[in-house]
C-alpha cells in the first residue's frame, strides 16, 4: 500500500489546481482519475482565461504537463471504488485493485449526465447542442434556436438565451409545468412555447438542422440548447458521510471543507456553476485549505510528521 498525505479523487480542472497548489506546497499527492469528465462531448471549452476554444483533452494535457513539475504529485488512471478510515488514515481501493493510504481526501468528481431520452440529442450534444450559453452562447449568437426545457427552469433560460439571439423558441418535449404567468410572460416578450413532445432531431455530422415534433411540427435551426439531468461523478462522498443539498451538490465551506473530517470537495461536484474556470478555482481554494490543516496539524504534533513532506 503507498501512502500519500492527500488523495484527489476526479482529475478535471479542479482535482488538477489543487494538485498544482499541493504538489508546490510539497504535499505528497495521489490523484486518482479515471477520465470521464462531462465536457468529453464538446470540442472546445470557453471561458477559461488564457485557454479560449481549447479541447477538454488538450487543456488537461498541459495541465498534467505543469504539474509533473512537482516530483511528490503521482497520477493514477484508475477508479476509486471503496473508501474507508477516518482523518489521518483514509484507505481507498480501487477498481482496478491498487490501495492507498492517505491523510485527507478531496472529491473533485464532478458531474455525469442521466443519459438523453430525446432521439437524436446525442448525436448533437457538445456539437451544435449545449447545455450553457455562458459556454457556447457566442458560437451560437444571432442563429435560430431551440431551448428544450420545462417549467419554471424553461422561463429561467428563456431569459437567458435573450442575451446572445433573440430568434429561439422553447419546446417543452411533452406535459409542462409553466403556469399561466410564465406563458404570459414568455409571449410578451415574443418568446413560442411548443408543447407537443418531440419526435427526432435531424441532424447532418452532428449539426442540427431540425427538430421535429410528434404533431408533425418542424422547427428548423442551427443550434439547441437544453438542461441536462445530472448525478454526480461519484457516490463515494455520500457514502462516507458527506452533506448534500437536494441538488445532490456536497456542502463546502469557502476551502473546501465538507461536515466529515479530513473531507474536502472542489468544483461542480460541490457548486452548481458549473465552469471549468470555477472548478478549477475551487480546486486551488481547497488545496490551500488542505495544506493549512496538514500544517497546523504538522505544526502541533512535530515528531509525527519531520522530514515527510517531498
Ligand atoms: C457539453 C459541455 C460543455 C461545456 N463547456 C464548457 C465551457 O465551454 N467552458 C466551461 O468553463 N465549462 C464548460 N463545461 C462545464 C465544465 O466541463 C465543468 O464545469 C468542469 O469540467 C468541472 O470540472 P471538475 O473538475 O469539477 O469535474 P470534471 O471535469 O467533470 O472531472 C471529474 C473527473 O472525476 C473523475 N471521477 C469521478 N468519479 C471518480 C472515481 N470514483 N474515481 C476516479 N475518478 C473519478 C471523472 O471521470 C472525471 O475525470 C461544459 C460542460 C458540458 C457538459
């Protein structure tokens, strides 16, 4: 068994900043990715500083690239499977078979999509159908499109979208739960509402071309946008006991911090905005609490801890 002082489980933009922040502040790291994030659909990812339009697989590329500066960060492409122990002497096992021991741990697991129901949505989704105009919003600016959404969270988007086109309609795929209000207020602002469930989204190289409804309705367009069903990455959080809201998001305190000893969560497994520049942000905030609780525990209980960091 190896023993690390903090373990990573999930090695997306905010499991790799608090590897950078830990391997420089000389903590010995494990992180334990197996390689799925949610934007392995999309071809380019926006928003990030510095990194605009990059590929998810490129930006963790160089991100890996950077850290193997620190010699005390080790990379594991395996699933963590079952977790146990308490604050000091976690141990993990992994699917794969490998265990380690480890101080701390941090869930950086983030989020996975409920498989689409709608024919055809997968064939477009991360191509020409989103699910953040904030992420893909200007390559679809000024284009016909369709929000597919229902209820209150339709309106919510509704009003969104309106900052990048005003050419889009919004299909609620079937039963609705918009009142009469938000009708009302959708119509005010020119907004159709089409009810009737969709049949199939037709598409040519993964570019929607229409969407058509099961009343034989063809709403064409260059683009969608919809709200995904989420879960999150991993159950292994809940099972050791973390706090969830019942958006099934972990509670943090501002480092990171969960309710469980020695447990802490970074990025969309633990904020509902969901950004990679986020992500990575609460990585390096989680990171920093790490490492100031491994201090100060260093700090009060010297002869443990002399001449273990790397
Ligand atoms: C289609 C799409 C497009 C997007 N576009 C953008 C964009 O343009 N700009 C932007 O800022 N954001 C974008 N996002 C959001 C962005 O992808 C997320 O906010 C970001 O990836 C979150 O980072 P994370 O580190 O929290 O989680 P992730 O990047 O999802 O990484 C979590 C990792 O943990 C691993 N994992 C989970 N459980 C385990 C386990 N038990 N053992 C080992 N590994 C595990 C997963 O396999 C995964 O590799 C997009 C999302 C989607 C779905």
């Amino acid at each position: 068994m190896q023993f690390f002082d903090v373990a990573i489980i999930g090695g997306g933009p905010a499991g790799l900043n608090a590897a950078l922040v830990l391997g420089r502040a000389r903590k010995r790291v494990v992180v334990i990715d197996e390689g799925r994030p949610r934007n392995r659909v999309t071809r380019e990812s926006h928003g990030f500083l510095t990194r605009d339009g990059i590929s998810p697989g490129e930006f963790r590329r160089i991100a890996k690239e950077q850290i193997q500066a620190y010699p005390s960060v080790h990379f594991v492409e395996e699933t963590a499977h079952t977790i146990s122990g308490e604050d000091g002497n976690f141990q993990i096992t992994t699917g794969q078979g490998s265990t380690f021991r480890t101080k701390k741990l941090l869930f950086a697991v983030g989020m996975k999509d409920v498989p689409l129901e709608i024919n055809g949505l997968q064939e477009v989704y991360g191509k020409s159908a989103f699910v953040c105009p904030y992420c893909d919003g200007w390559e679809l600016r000024d284009q016909h499109l369709v929000l597919i959404g229902k209820g209150a969270r339709a309106l919510h988007s509704a009003k969104m979208l309106a900052g990048w086109t005003p050419h889009y309609v919004v299909c609620t795929n079937g039963p609705d739960e918009l009142t009469e209000e938000e009708r009302e207020e959708l119509k005010l602002h020119n907004v159709p509402v089409f009810d009737a469930p969709i049949q199939q989204i037709n598409s040519k190289d993964g570019m929607v071309e229409q969407v058509i409804l099961k009343d034989g309705t063809q709403l064409n367009c260059t683009g969608i946008f919809f709200a995904p069903n989420l879960v999150p990455g991993s159950d292994l959080p809940r099972e050791l006991g973390c706090q969830v809201t019942e958006t099934s998001t972990i509670v943090v305190d501002a480092f990171g911090k969960t309710n469980v000893p020695g447990i802490y969560s970074a990025g969309d497994a633990a904020t509902q905005m969901y950004q990679a520049i986020a992500a990575a942000s609460m990585g390096a905030l989680a990171g920093v609490g790490i490492n100031n609780e491994l201090l100060a525990e260093a700090w009060n209980s010297p002869s443990d801890t002399k001449g273990e960091s790397e």
